[in-house]
C-alpha cells in the first residue's frame, strides 16, 4: 500500500513539474455548525415557533489553496442564510491577524438554506425576539464565530499537493419566480424569465488521482422547504452535498450558491422535492467529474473591492407615518429608520463587496455579496467572454436583494417588499447595476481578467 502511494506520487510530481513546474497544494476541513434545538429558524416571516429538530445537520466547509509561488485563498462555505456585515469583517479581521491572510483571500459563501438558524443581526426584522431569544442568537453567534476561525486553520495545515481541474456540469429544477401579473410582479414561475441551469465544477485531487474535495455551485434560492417546515436541514444544497459524499467516502463536497436570488426550485414543498433536487444536482456534478475537466495552472490571484450603492431618496415623513402602520414589519422597519435619523445618519448609500479568486488563466471565482438576481450572472459571463466565470451570490455578506436596473424598474418582492425585511431604507436608486458592474469590472481586471464586450 504504502509503495504503492509512494509510486503514485512520484508520477504525479514527475507530471506536475513537467507540465506547470510545480504543483496547487489544497487542504480541507469540516465543522458541524447545527444548532442546539429550540432556536429560532431564519427565512420565512411566517414561522411562530422555534425549530424542534434536526433532520440534517448543517456544516461549515473550509477549502485552503496555494499556488506554486505561495499564494493563497481560503473558501468557506456554510450551510446558512447568510451572514450580516458587522460578522464577515470580524471573522475577516481574526483570520488576517492569525494566519495573515488579506481580506481577498477570504471568501465566505453562505447557501442560503431558510431552515438554518438565524445570524444575530440578519433579517431580525422578521420577528419580535425577547431578551431570551436575542442571548440564544448571540450565543449561537459568538460560537460560530470561534469555529470559522479554527476552521479556516485546520484548512491550511492540511495544505498538501494537488491537482485542481475545471468542468461544468447542468441541473433543471431552478425556474424564475418573477411572475408578470396586471398588478405587478408576483413570486411564482415564470419560464419564460431569464435562468442560469450551468453548475460549475472544480475538482481537487490528490497526487494519487483521489478526489479529496469538489466544489460546486447552481442559481436558485435554496427553498425547497418552505415556512411550515421547523426542522433543521441544509436543504437541496445539503442533500447534494450528501450525495456527493455518499459516491465518494472521504472527499468534501463544497457547495457555493451562484446569483439564484430570483430562482426558485420548481415545483416545491416537500423534503422528497428537495432530496431529489439535491441528487439531480450531484448527478450534474457527476457527469462533470466524469467528463473532459481542465486542469488548472498553479497560479492564484485574488482581489477584493468596495462599491457604494445608492438607495433611492427618502425622508423622516414617511417613516413618521410608517411607524403607526398595521404592517408590522413595516412599523418596525421605520423604527429603525427613524433611529438612524434621530442620531444624524439615515442611510443613503451602502458598501458592497465584491471579491474575485482567479485559478490558473481561465476560472475565476467572481463573489458577490447579497441576494444577487441571475442578470447579473448573464451579463458577466457574457461581457467576460472566455474566462469561465462562477458567479457566486451570498458572498460575504448579506445585507438585502441585488437587483439588476431591468428587476428594479419591474419592481415587485425582490427590489422593493425584500428590502423592509432587510430594515433597509427602501429600494436602490437606477444606477444600481452600473455601480455594481463597476466596482466587478475593477475586482475582475485586478485578477487579469478583462471584458469583451467594449
Ligand atoms: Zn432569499
């Protein structure tokens, strides 16, 4: 066995320093991030109670990489709603003062599942938490918060060489859920709407050939449960990555949420429905895997950026009036606002991360924090031509929906009634997408990677 290993692994440096010269190294690790029952579930406003059980565990997954000349990235992947601003930077700040990686080499992606817990302060406009309820959360927090650090170094000890290829691989169940009706936009389906079913594929092998880890990724809202549902679960994202670790005893299956922000899984309900979308979905990686990949030169750049967006006017009168509403998300979001007025700071514009994470001279990782809509996806892959782009949404962080100048205008849940939930001030202003696409055009070309489409 062991001569055997080693024999594998003078090829595979003979093949490595003959091809690149020398070699990726990749580490994995894994932490289960369930949370102790009852706690309150995030998503849906329409829950009254705690979750009572578990029927998934949930995980935070940790991939460390390294190219030839040293470089390295960390993904961290959780099977979460997504993480508030204040959290990421902390968690980006402790990662930088232990183990000295900057913030672009950092990358957190959240899956967006709505039958996780809460994050202590995302989305907690959703529901009237006691005192009680808030020490839960911060609890919950606070140990999340020590574990993603420990994680992201039991990742890096693991660093050994590897082989990093790409592939992209299809899954069918997202439809777009912007349904056009005479009074607007409504969530439902919509198939004629604009859809993203690719599922991007990177494998990390061993000197040896075994898969030690595969990270994937699909646009569509992690929701196949819906808000009658109170057990804990990574949902179709869990289950596939369940899969993939069921067919391969020993590697990790990363999942990375692309911008699914106005895709639904079609149709939806039941956890039958969200088993069977999490196998198709490892079917689609599977096929990728057992296709032609590309493997990647050893070279990693990464690139990190700010873009301020600009939310449409508003003022103290309407908040004065929407603090009587009967509505009582809407009370509760002028509550807020009118807080922020109070101290001399009403929100008018807000900071947007945008990161890129480039392997070899062809796949980027473009991560972009929020609940993206999938125009974004297209019009990237499109204006970026021949780099093969994975454009991640819930990136970061997630502070509200990030919808395209087309989703804006058409108005409806995502660019608009999402934004009270978010205890945001209202929706962006029309330039939204333009600073947006700014501020990816600047993170993609600090990578290398440069539009087409002048
Ligand atoms: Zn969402």
């Amino acid at each position: 066995m062991y001569l055997f290993s080693r024999c594998q692994w003078l090829v595979f440096l003979f093949l490595s320093t003959t091809v690149w010269g020398a070699s990726f190294k990749a580490g994995v690790a894994r932490v289960k991030i369930t949370p102790p029952t009852p706690f309150w579930l995030s998503g849906y406003a329409a829950r009254t109670n705690q979750a009572s059980e578990v029927l998934q565990d949930l995980w935070a997954k940790a991939l460390a990489l390294e190219d030839a000349q040293g470089q390295r990235a960390v993904v961290v992947t959780m099977d979460l709603i997504g993480l508030p601003h204040d959290f990421s930077e902390t968690v980006a700040g402790l990662v930088e003062k232990r183990y000295h990686l900057a913030r672009q080499q950092l990358l957190l992606n959240c899956s967006h599942t709505h039958s996780g817990p809460m994050i202590r302060n995302n989305l907690e406009v959703l529901f009237d938490l006691n005192e009680g309820d808030l020490q839960h959360l911060t609890q919950y927090r606070d140990r999340l918060q020590d574990q993603l650090i420990s994680l992201v170094g039991e990742a890096l000890k693991d660093l050994s060489p590897a082989d990093i290829s790409r592939g992209v691989g299809k899954a069918g169940f997202a439809i777009n859920r912007r349904q056009p009706n005479p009074g607007g936009v409504r969530i439902g389906q919509n198939p004629e709407g604009p859809m993203d079913h690719s599922v991007p594929v990177l494998k990390i092998a061993s000197p040896g050939w075994a898969l030690r880890a595969v990270l994937f990724g699909y646009a569509c809202h992690n929701t196949t449960l819906g808000g009658n549902s109170y057990r804990i679960c990574g949902d179709y994202a869990g289950f596939a990555q369940a899969e993939l670790e069921r067919l391969h005893p020993g590697a990790m299956a990363q999942f990375v949420i692309l911008c699914g922000a106005d895709q639904n899984p079609n149709p939806r309900g039941t956890v039958e429905h969200a088993t069977q979308y999490g196998r198709e979905l490892a079917q689609g990686v599977e096929t990728a895997l057992k296709g032609s990949l590309t493997p990647l030169e050893p070279r990693l750049r990464a690139s990190f950026g700010w873009a301020q967006l600009a939310f449409a006017a508003h003022d103290r009168a309407r908040f004065e009036q929407e603090t009587a509403s009967d509505n009582k998300y809407l009370a509760r979001r002028a509550k807020l606002m009118l807080q922020a007025y109070a101290a001399g700071c009403p929100p008018r514009q807000l900071a947007y991360p945008v990161q890129a994470i480039r392997l070899g001279g062809e796949f980027t990782l473009l991560a972009m924090a929020g609940e993206v809509v999938v125009d974004y996806a297209v019009r990237i892959k499109r204006e970026y031509g021949p780099e093969n782009l994975a454009v991640l949404g819930y990136s970061n962080e997630v502070m509200c929906y990030i919808p395209s100048q087309r989703v804006l205008r058409e108005g409806g849940y995502e660019p608009v009634d999402s934004m009270i939930y978010y205890g945001q001030p209202g929706p962006f202003s029309e330039k939204v997408e333009d600073q947006v696409m700014e501020t990816v055009g600047q993170v993609l070309s600090q990578v290398g990677v440069r539009r087409i489409n002048q």
